[in-house]
DNA sequence: GTATATTAAATTGTTGACAATTTTTTCGCC
DNA sequence: GGCGAAAAAATTGTCAACAATTTAATATAC
C-alpha cells in the first residue's frame, strides 16, 4: 500500500518527523556539545521539560538523550531527583588520564604503522609556523581546534572503531578541565611542544617513539590539570 | 512526612514496586547474562512484548534496558526493526582485543605498584595445581571461573574505576567468542601458562613484567580466536 | 506454479495522562 | 523573627493507548 499522501502543503520528503531519528540524535548533540563547551557548567541541573520546549522535542525523547548522556559519562541521574552535568573530581580526573594514556598511546602506534609517513607533512607544517602564531597571538581556541584535527587524523589512521568510540566519551568528559586548563594557565606553548613531538615521530614512521612520546605528552597534560585542580575542577 | 502506610497484608518493607529502581536493574543484568553466556545467541532478535511478559515487567522498562544494552555494545537496535544481539565481526574483535591490551595492559601495571607482592600469594596457588587440575579434568567452566576471579582482582588492584568502567562492556562483548575458543580447541592449558606468567610478574611486584606479559597474552587470546573464527564468531 | 500487488497482523516508536517523589511555599506556634 | 509541620507546586518515573512501520499472509495476474 502506498503511504497516505501528505497534506498538501507539507514538504514532500521530509521524514514524517514524528518519527524521524535524526530529531533525537541533533537534540543530543546539542546537549553534547554544550556540556562539553561548559555551555551547561559542571553541577548544573537539567530539567526536564524546560529543555525539552527549548529544544523543541518531547520529554520522552529529551529522557532517551538522557540516557545516552549517562552511559558516557556526560551527566548524572539520580532517582526522582534530575538529571545534572557530571562533575569531575580529582581522582575520576585521573582515572580518565590513565585510561586515555593507555588509548592514545596504543592509537599512536597503530597510527604510525597503518599511515604512510609522507602523509602527516600536512600535520608537521600546520604544528610549525602556524599553530605557533596562534599560541603567541592568544588564540587558543584555534589552538583547541588544531589539537582536535591531529587528534581525529590519529584516531583515524589508528584504523580501530571500537578504540575511537571508547576514546570520545573520555575525551568529552576531560574537555572542560582541558580547556580551562589552556585558558587559565597558557599551557598551550608547552603543549605544543609535545604535539610536535609526536607528529614528528610519525612522520619519521618511529612507531615506538609515537607511542612513548604520546604517553609522555598525556602525563604532562595530567601534571598540570592536577597543579591547577583547585582552579578547574 | 510519614509516607502513607502500605495497605494491609502487603510486605511491610518493600519498595513500592511501581518506581523500584531494582527491578530495572535486574532485568538489566538478566538480559546481560543471556548474552554474554549465549543463551541468547548472536543475532537473535529480541522481541519487547515477549520479553517484557517473560522478565515481568513493562515494555517501557525493558526498552530502557535495550537502551543501556546498546550503549554498551551488547545488542544492535535498527529503527523500527528491533533490537538484535550483536554479532561480533572478525575486524571488530580484532579492534576490541586491542582496546583491551591497552586497557588491560595498563592495569596490570596499576595493579602491581598499587598491591603489595604478597597479596597475590593466593592466586599463584591458585593458578598452580587446583586450576591445573580442572583444565586437564576438562572443567573449562572452572576454569572460566579463575580467570574471571583473577581478571576481577587484577581490576580491583589497578584502582581505576574509569578504566574498569570501560573493560566491563568489552569483556562482555568478547565473552561469547572467548568461551568458544576454549571449549572447542583445548586452549586452556595454552591459557593457563600466560596467566601464570601474569601472576608470577605481580607476585615478584614487577610491574613492567606484569604489563608486558598481559599484554603477550591478550595477544596470544586473539592469535586462538583469529585461527578459529571461522568456527567462533 | 511463480511472481507481484493488496490486505491483514504484528511490532516498534511516541505521546499524553497519571502516579510517586521531591522541592517550595504557606501557615501556625513559640 | 525563627523554627517546624502541613499543604501546595513542581518534577520525575511509569503506564497504557495510539500512530507509524515492518513483516507475514492472502489474493490476483500471467
């Protein structure tokens, strides 16, 4: 049977949009990204059916991007109470440091033995003159940005789904602290430093070396989110 | 205020079933288990009125189980279609025991400079004659049972409770594959001789030995399941 | 008999209403 | 005015009915 016709009127293929699932997913996204922007601050509460006529869905869908939002760590519900933005403490922090460490390094190796070597030059120049600029410029969203890229390329190269999806949880929930961290401190230059070290190693096709130089780039990071810990937690 | 007392002949101190988080959360770990140990078998569709009437509870309960089950990889829902278990592919399980040579490697690591030497006496008696009794008595179920036992203290040890957080879910998605393995080609005793080496490592308090022999056996584990996953997967 | 279209049944997704619980406000009392 | 109990409001959790979609069954043409 063909499909009742639309009112006339109505855009012809747009889905039925009662039950389109791309309506849940940009919903969640949203929330997403403002948890992750510190849009919606670390201990704020989400309640329902205010956000649900902001986003301009239903409570049940709003309640099911909840769930997902709790299975990665991004908010936390507690019965009859609500639904708030996760809060890191200091040990979780670490905990994460340690898990990502254990990723990362594992991403950078397999980077460097899945990629040919020529085709991080791309990576090489844009950490050069470039980045560099924009640390000493300030800009350190742009800065977050570049960081970001390389990050997507290793993940990428690494060639490991299952990785990539344990490794995006982890990375959202770090994402304030990180960037508070950058902002408060100008921790960029250092980070920097490090960043291109690893690059160079996989442009040098140095498995062994992307990995190790990637571990130490991840104990830096943590050494200075745990020196600020007070400022940004 | 005094909640308002249960009607008569009702049990005086149970929760009032209707909003008991537990009942949730014990269908959870019902389906879980079905899974993991292959009673529901890879690719099964899982039907919400069915189950819902067999596990007693609302089909509104049980799809907040699916939800949970799908985060975690356990089960595969497609729009409109239903929810199946997963079925783990050749390139996925390779990606996934990487995940949990990084993940695990790390712990054991963590688990060694965290616990003293002598904690893991017990275990190296263990993992000696009685557990090397039950493999050549060909009591594969028993000695899944040690495995899993050291896995938990190896864990436990490592005082990550992200990373154990993370390892839950993908031990869980590789149980089907691994029990397998196990039951049908005698890889046991294979088996038993890593995990002693693992051990022995964390009883000499050697962490570097401890991450790289973990890391030999995860290695090891996948080398069994790519020559039989033909048979397993 | 096989293939294709049509109808019916079964299944999933969403909504709105209701119940249980928490939070806020109001009221009485000292 | 401050403290505590009671009532009211707001908020979350659950259910049952309904809508949309898929799957199975039936009929029809060739």
């Amino acid at each position: 049977m063909t499909r009742p016709a639309p009112p006339p009127g109505s855009p012809p293929s747009s889905p039925p949009t009662q039950r389109d699932p791309d309506v849940g997913r940009r919903a969640l996204r949203e929330l997403r990204h403002r948890i992750t922007t510190g849009v919606l601050a670390p201990g704020a509460q989400l309640h329902e059916q205010s956000l649900a006529d902001e986003l301009a869905i239903s409570r049940s869908r709003l309640r099911e991007a909840f769930a997902r939002l709790e299975a990665t760590g991004l908010i936390d519900r507690t019965p009859n109470r609500g639904a708030f933005v996760h809060r890191l403490t200091i040990a979780e922090a670490r905990d994460v440091f340690q898990a990502r460490e254990a990723l990362e390094s594992m991403c950078a190796g397999l980077a460097a033995r899945n990629a040919p070597p020529e085709s991080w030059q791309d990576l090489v120049d844009l950490f050069a003159a470039p980045t560099q600029a924009l640390v000493e410029a300030g800009d350190f969203e742009g800065y977050l940005a570049n960081v970001a890229l390389f990050r997507r390329r290793m993940i990428q190269a690494a060639g490991n789904q299952t990785i990539a999806e344990l490794l995006g949880p982890l990375l959202d929930r770090s994402a304030v602290a990180m960037r508070r961290v950058i902002l408060a401190t100008n921790r960029a230059s250092d980070g920097l430093v490090q960043y291109r070290a690893v690059i160079a190693a996989l442009r040098a096709g140095d498995a062994e070396a992307a990995e190790q130089r990637k571990r130490a780039q991840l104990h830096e990071a943590w050494a200075a989110l745990e020196r600020y810990h007070r400022l940004v937690l």
